[in-house]
C-alpha cells in the first residue's frame, strides 16, 4: 500500500484514547515524522482489539517550548481542553498550518477562534469507538472511520491516512453529518441527566431522550442543516440500548469528578438554540447538571 509522503511531519495534541490510536495507526503506515503532544511522557504506545495489535515507540514530547513547526497538527483533546492547548499550537504551527480537529460537536472552528483561522481548521467527524485501557495502550471497540470535507485540505487529510487501517471518507456535507451525530450524543446524555435530576427522573429516559433528540434536530433544522429522515428516532434508540454495564465517556468524566464534554454537545444545542429561538429546556437542564 502507498503510505503518505516522506517528507510530511504530523503532530498529534493529545495521547487519549482517539489520539493514542491515531498515533499508532499513522507511525505504523510509516507516515514520516509523527509525534505526539502530551501532558506527560510514556515508555510505548500499543493499539489492541484489532486482529493484529499494533504498537510503537514514537516521539512523546511534554513541553511547548521543544518542538518544531510541522505540516499537520491533529487536535485530540476533548472540546474542553481546547485553550488548554493554545501553546502546543502556537508552537507547532506556521499561519497556514492546517489544524484537523478530531472532537465530538459542531463548533470546531468556533472552539479554536483566536487561535487558528477558520480557513485552516478541518473539522473531522470521528467514528472510531475507542477506550483507554491505561497510558498509552487503547482498546479499539469497532473499526476507526473519520469523516472531512470533500475539499483540498480534506483530501491531504485523507492522504496522512494512506496505508493505514483508518478509513477517511470525504463526505458534500460534514456539517451535517457533526449535527446527525451531535443528536446522537445530545439523546447520549439521557441516561446521566436521568440520574441526577428529579425532574429528568420523572420524565423516563425515553421520553428525555427523545426530547433531547428532537431539541438538537429542531435547532440543525433552524440553522438550515439537512439531516437524514428519523435521525431523532435513530437517536433515541441508540440512546435506550446503551450497555447497562459500560459507561460513555461522559458518564466517566462525571464518576471521575473530571470537566465533561457536555457543553460542546447539549450545551451547543442550548446556546444555539436560545439564540434561535428554540425550546431547548431539556439540553438547557442536561449543561446544567452535568457539567
Ligand atoms: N474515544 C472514542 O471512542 C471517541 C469516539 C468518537 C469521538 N470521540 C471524540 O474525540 C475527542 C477525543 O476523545 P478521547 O476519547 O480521545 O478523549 P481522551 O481519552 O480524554 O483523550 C484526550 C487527551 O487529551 C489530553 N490533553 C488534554 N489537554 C491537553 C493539553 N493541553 N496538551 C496535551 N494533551 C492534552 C488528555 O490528557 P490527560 O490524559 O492528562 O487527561 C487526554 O489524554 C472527543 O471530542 C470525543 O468526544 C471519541
């Protein structure tokens, strides 16, 4: 297979559980130069649950002040840790560097305002079940697809890819696919909200994944979005099959008394949707409780 030019140097801004497999897929297609960014050094990076593991030994590096301008900065922190990163892409970047920003939500150029011009952001919709098992080993739980824009820096987006098991698509329309999964992730929350609001508690989390489903719909809708036909439903129910014993990751952010996701998901469709005019109340509770 043909792996991407030689000469392409990538850095990937966080080593969880998305960039970590990221990471390996790309040092292991030989793609040149791959480094990761991290808040802390580890030994060895492996990917297993793929039929044949993967690992590698590739460069970790801890502090800003150490490192190169590169051709490609891949961002995989959570949409919270964002600024947090500021200095990484400050450091890593020359004006027309291309950021590819691997989060859940629709705000990706939003979120990196006063960073990166917008015309460099490539928002990627990532469809890549994947869990830490610890530092630097990752667990993939399906196959990794990522989803860019069918345009020139989605396209060189697509070539980092090549020779790796990571299928790019380059789609006519990745704003809709984010929102199709945002819906997704806003109905996600049902469960959680359920177990801590009286109010979300009396509803059912049926009834409150539908709700928030068709709120995060109606608000795409306002904002000129073309979902697919029954994507609240689509939602709902993959809401209501979520494995009783397997937390989603905002499920453990909040166990672990960590910052959650939740105000690039519901949080979007509240803010959006207040500015729109939309009842948005039950993504408004879910920011509310679950932060
Ligand atoms: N995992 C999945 O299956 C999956 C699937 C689809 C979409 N996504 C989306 O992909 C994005 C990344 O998710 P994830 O599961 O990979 O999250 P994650 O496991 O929490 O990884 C994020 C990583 O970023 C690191 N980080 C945060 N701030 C940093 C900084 N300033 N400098 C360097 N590293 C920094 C964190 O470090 P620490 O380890 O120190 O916290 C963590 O290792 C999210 O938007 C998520 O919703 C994930």
């Amino acid at each position: 297979m043909d792996s991407a030019p030689s000469s392409t140097s990538v850095a990937v801004v966080g080593l969880g559980a998305i960039g970590t497999r990221l990471v390996v897929e790309l040092a292991c297609a030989g793609t040149s130069d791959v480094f990761a960014c991290a808040r802390r050094k580890f030994a060895a990076l492996e990917l297993v649950g793929v039929e044949t593991p993967l690992e590698c030994t590739p460069r970790i590096e801890v502090d800003s002040a150490h490192v190169r301008r590169v051709d490609w900065v891949l961002l995989c922190t959570k949409a919270q840790h964002v600024e947090s990163a500021r200095d990484w892409l400050r450091a890593l970047r020359r004006d027309d560097t291309p950021v590819a920003v691997l989060q859940n939500g629709v705000e990706h150029r939003e979120r990196l305002a006063g960073m990166v011009r917008g015309e460099f952001v490539v928002p990627v919709v990532v469809d890549a079940p994947t869990e830490r098992v610890r530092d630097g080993s990752v667990r993939a739980r399906g196959p990794a697809r990522l989803s860019v824009s069918r345009d020139a820096l989605g396209q060189r987006f697509a070539e980092l890819f090549r020779g790796s098991n990571v299928l790019v698509e380059q789609v006519d329309d990745v704003r809709a696919l984010a929102w199709a999964k945002l819906v997704h992730n806003c109905a996600g929350a049902a469960r959680a909200l359920e177990a801590r609001s009286t109010l979300a508690a009396v509803l059912g989390r049926r009834e409150l994944a539908a709700r928030l489903a068709a709120e995060a719909v109606e608000v795409a809708t306002a904002l000129g979005v073309v979902l697919p036909a029954g994507a609240g439903a689509s939602a709902t129910a993959a809401a209501l099959a979520l494995e009783p014993d397997r937390r989603t990751s905002l499920e453990s952010d909040l166990a672990l008394g960590r910052p959650t996701e939740i105000d690039a998901r519901n949080g979007a469709v509240a803010r959006l949707g207040a500015q729109l005019g939309v009842d948005v109340r039950w993504n408004a509770l879910a920011l509310q409780q679950l932060r």
